[in-house]
C-alpha cells in the first residue's frame, strides 16, 4: 500500500516540466502520435492539467501502451511472454463491482 502522500497530489510540490519533457517513458508515448503537431498540442495539454491541479490523466492509448510495456518489463513476471497478447480495456469509470462484471462480460 502506498502512503496516502504519494496518492493524492500534494499543494505546494512542483513538477519538473523539463524532466517531463525528456523522460524516455513520455518520448515513446508522444512518438504515438502521427505528427510534431499533435505531439505539442498533447504535451501542452499535459502541462495545463498539471499546472492546474498537479496531475493529469492518460489517454487510453496512453494507458495501454504503459500496460504492455510495464508487464513486457517486469523480470520477475513468468507470464511476461505473453505481454502482446494483453487485452485492455479502459474501466476508468467504473463505479460499482456489477459495472465491471459487466465491462468485463462485455470485451
């Protein structure tokens, strides 16, 4: 479990933006997108949510690119193998154990 510090975004604790910028996990995101156009409009985004409220959510591609590569990397997971084969769906918004029985049932 993680101390409710390291959950919650804390007042008063800056993000280094260029650390943000050329940390290699954003690069290979950002390198999802097409083109540099929609590289800086995300990258902006990103920064506005963040100077707004310390925080920003990812983008379902975002989030399952960050799943396969984060199982894909995992040198203690024997099923790790199979990391392409991962199937993701986004249950962000589920609100409720029958909502993901149902989200599930459905993919």
């Amino acid at each position: 479990m993680q101390p409710k510090a390291m959950i919650r975004p804390q007042p008063g604790i800056g993000v280094n933006m260029e650390k943000l910028k050329t940390s290699t996990s954003n690069i290979s995101l950002l390198r999802m997108l097409s083109n540099e156009e929609d590289q800086a409009k995300r990258m902006a985004e990103v920064e506005a949510s963040i100077k707004s409220s310390n925080k920003y959510d990812m983008t379902a591609d975002e989030l399952e690119f960050g799943s396969r590569t984060a199982w894909r990397n995992a040198p203690r997971c024997i099923g790790r193998i199979q990391w392409s084969k991962l199937k993701f769906f986004d249950g962000r918004d589920v609100k409720s154990t029958k909502d993901m029985f149902d989200k599930i049932v459905s993919k």
